[in-house]
C-alpha cells in the first residue's frame, strides 16, 4: 500500500472512497489525475481490517461513495487553467 495520503475520503457506514492525485508531467507541463480505491472496513476479532468484497446489503453503499467520489475528481479534473 502507498503511504501517500488521500486527497479525500468519502464515508457511508464502513464503506469508503480514497481520492488519490497523481501529478503527471505533459506536453503543456504538469497535470494532475486522480484515482479511486473502494474499501470497507471490518474487525476481526479486535483487529481492524479492509477488504475490497461487499455483500448484497452493503452495494447500495457502495454505489453512493463511488458516485461521490466520481463527482468529486470530475469537478477537479474538468477545471481548466488557462495560461496568460
């Protein structure tokens, strides 16, 4: 796992989004993208553990903080900078 933090994290319940950005290097300099990861967290005994599998009750979840998630880096990367 990368020990960069997120940019932000959207929560519903034990399910969450992780927004991580990436800057990049392009032919009109530097650009930033963002990545995803979806995560529920869950003990084990007294430990605290992720996984990447959701049962049927948890899809709706889900669905929600990837939506938010998604709308979240579409209004970030869709932003334009014009130079002067």
């Amino acid at each position: 796992m990368s020990s960069r933090k997120p940019e932000r994290v959207v929560r519903i319940g034990f399910v969450s989004a992780s927004v991580f950005a990436h800057e990049i290097d392009t032919d009109d300099g530097k650009r930033t993208l963002r990545s995803v990861n979806l995560q529920k967290r869950y003990l084990d005994g007294e430990e605290v553990k992720y996984t990447s599998s959701f049962n049927l009750a948890e899809l709706p979840q889900a669905i929600r903080v990837l939506q938010l998630a998604a709308d979240y880096v579409e209004s970030h990367e869709s932003q334009v900078t014009l130079s002067e």
